[in-house]
C-alpha cells in the first residue's frame, strides 16, 4: 500500500505491507511461520522492519513515526490507521488516538499509561483504559506471560 509522504518538504512514497504467509501446494498456510516485515520508503531509500522489532508507533505532527527495539526511529508521513490495519493480526494495540503498541513490548498499565519494557511510558485512551485492559488480559493470558 502505497501512502503519499513529505519528508523534508519533498513528496515521497511510504510503502507499508506485511509478507503474506508462506503457502504450501493447494493454497493452504504452511505450518513455518512466515517472516512478516513491514517496508518503509522514505527519501529515495527502503527500510525493511521486521514487525517484531517494531515496540510502538506514533504520530507527531502529522508524521508517522515507527520505534523500534534497537532504539531507531523511523519517520515518514502516513497515516496511523493504516498502519493499525496492516498489523492487525500482530498483536498491535490502538492505546491513544496517536500511539500504536506492540503487545509483547508493554510491562505494565497504570493509571492510563502503558510502560514498555524499554522503561518508555505511552498514554492510555481514559475512555477506551477498560477495553484496553481486557485486550492486555487476553494477550497476556494467550501468550502464556503473567499478569505483573
């Protein structure tokens, strides 16, 4: 998907997708799990992001900015939404109209904010902070990790 962008004034193209999962004969899923990364295009230049590294997503000022495990930040227009849909099925999380969080990255949720793992603090929707709650409870429980 292709979505306009305008890094230092110039337009650039913002290219988000996620790999389709890895087929077997007869169109059916493999069991292998699929690498799934997300491509970003901004300045002429590609970055490849495997959607696992990505910890949370913002945006500022009407610029998307995507961070990752290993400190990086990338910074590209976009819309928020898009991405959300992209990554839907990733175990992402809506906490605030501007804040996208990877589950596996939260360590806790107090008082509508979201601690990550790397000590960065997310706000929490105050009118969503149940759904929110519940939606943390059931990944938690699925992935095996208790509640702190």
């Amino acid at each position: 998907m292709d979505i306009p962008a305008t890094v230092r004034g110039s337009p650039v193209p913002l290219c988000m997708h996620a790999d389709s999962p890895v087929r077997q004969r007869g169109g059916r899923p493999s069991p292998r799990k699929a690498a799934r990364t997300i491509t970003l295009r901004s300045c002429g230049e590609a970055q490849v992001l495997p959607v696992e590294q990505i910890v949370y997503a913002e945006v500022f000022d009407h610029e998307l900015h995507i961070h990752t495990a290993d400190g990086s930040t990338y910074c590209g227009r976009g819309h928020l939404s898009a991405l959300e849909q992209r990554l839907s099925s990733c175990d992402f999380l809506r906490c605030h109209r501007s804040y996208l969080v990877h589950l596996p990255y939260v360590a806790g949720l107090r008082r509508y904010r979201i601690t990550l793992s790397g000590g960065a603090a997310l706000p929490v929707s105050k009118q969503n902070y149940l759904l929110i709650q519940r939606a943390l409870a059931a990944y938690r429980l699925r992935a095996g990790r208790p509640h702190p």
